[in-house]
C-alpha cells in the first residue's frame, strides 16, 4: 500500500502540471456545448443527462489511456524505464497507481459538464440518486485505471504508443454506450458491449440522474467492480510476462 501511495502522489503532481491533462479538462467542457447544442436544436431537453454524462467517460477514458501510453514512453525517452524495472518496486503496482492517480484528477470533468448545461444553456441535472453516482463513479475510475494497465503492457512492446491509443478510443466510446446508448447499437453487438466497463457505468449514471428508482444497482455496481478487476488482472499478468521477454531480448530500452 505505501509503494501504491507514493507512486500515486508522484502522478498526481505531475498530472497537475501536465498540458495533456489541461487539454483533456478543457475539451471535456466544449464537449458538452456541442452535445446540448444539438439536443436543444432537436428540442430534446430531457437527453441532458446525455450530454452531460457523455464528456465525463470520454474524458476520463481518454486521460487513462493517454497516461497509460505516455508513461511508458516519457520513460523510456528519458532512460529511466530501465530503472524503474530493475527496482525492487512491482512495476505493475506503480503503473496501476499511476493511471489510478489520473483517472482520479479526471472526474473533475462531471463538475465542468454540469456548470456548462447550467451556465450558457440554463439547464439543471439534478442527482436524484447521489450515492448511485457516486458508486459507480469511484468504481469506474479504478476499472479504466486498472483496463488502461492492462493496455499499457502492449505499450512496452511498440517504439510508440500512439497507434494504439487512437485505435482504443472511439471504439470505445461506441460499444461503451457514451454517446447513444448500448439498446440502440445493432443486436449481434449488444452481448460485445457488455464485456466493457463503459456500458455498465454509462447506463448506471444515467438511471443515478433519473427519477425513476435504480433497477439493480448492486450487480450493476458488481460488474463494474469485476470487469475492472479482471482488466487489473490480465494487465498484471501481462506486464510480468512482457517484462521478462524483453529482458531476454534485450529490448526493453528501443526506441
């Protein structure tokens, strides 16, 4: 726990001083000024929650995947990677809790897509279960922390993690249900989409935003939980396994 904690507040303080963070952060917003644009312009006011909720996981999912990149990268540009894998220190612990620190620092993006629905557009989304969003929003920051480890294992592999950084967004943000819901993707999709975090958490924020009482809350709670686990996992296990191939080949430092 302690390496967890440093390792933790070492990213925090970097992510604080980070352009990559501020851009993310500032596009969150503008986000949501396109999407309640387009709901006002269809005259569709009760899809707030929509454009709300919409930049917040698109924010919060692009930030770990950045991170998850660029922290293997900046290291190995900077030639400490070697460093950090030959420290007693679990490389898979101190990546965990690095993107854990930036999935953290990102949920600040709910509070600007609020203030923008309320601010130019005048419209209120109330939290008519706090607690529900709450769960699900601490849970979905630990499962996209733990599913962007799990992707950062890859990372050591490539000279450049930017390929794979575009090509796990915008997929994504479809099969995760962030800008429509999973109902409306095409059905031989549907059961793809529910082995991804984002669908359960997309759909568990919208119904902590409705009036209508949650159904299920605690094994929707539960897959979340699991499947971010299960990312943890396998990101763990792949990271070990990586490691020891390119410290057999001598590659760990290629640029």
């Amino acid at each position: 726990m302690r390496l967890f904690r440093d390792a933790f507040r070492f990213q925090a303080a970097l992510t604080l001083r980070s352009p990559d963070t501020v851009h993310v952060l500032v596009t969150a917003p503008l986000y949501t000024v396109v999407f309640m644009a387009i709901s006002r312009h269809a005259h569709r006011t009760d899809l707030a929650a929509y454009a709300v909720l919409a930049p917040v996981l698109m924010s919060l999912w692009s930030l770990a995947l950045l991170t998850a990149g660029d922290l293997i990268s900046r290291e190995r540009s900077r030639g400490t990677l070697e460093a950090m894998v030959a420290t007693p220190a679990s490389f898979p612990v101190v990546v965990l809790a690095r993107i854990t620190a930036v999935t953290t620092i990102s949920t600040v993006s709910f509070v600007e897509s609020w203030l923008v629905a309320w601010w130019p557009f005048g419209v209120v989304v109330r939290v008519e279960h706090p607690l529900t969003l709450l769960w699900c929003l601490v849970l979905s920051a630990l499962a996209m922390a733990g599913t962007a480890s799990a992707m950062s294992a890859l990372y050591v592999l490539l000279p450049t993690a930017r390929t794979l950084q575009n090509s796990f967004t915008y997929p994504f943000y479809l099969l995760g249900g962030i800008l429509v819901p999973v109902s409306y993707l095409p059905e031989w999709l549907r059961p793809l989409s529910r082995l991804v975090f984002l669908s359960w958490s997309s759909d568990l924020l919208r119904s902590a935003l409705s009036p209508a009482p949650v159904v299920d809350e605690l094994p929707r709670l539960a897959a979340i939980a699991v499947l971010g686990a299960a990312g943890c996992a396998v990101g763990g296990l792949m990271i070990t396994r990586i490691l020891r191939r390119v410290r057999s080949t001598g590659t760990l430092a290629r640029t």
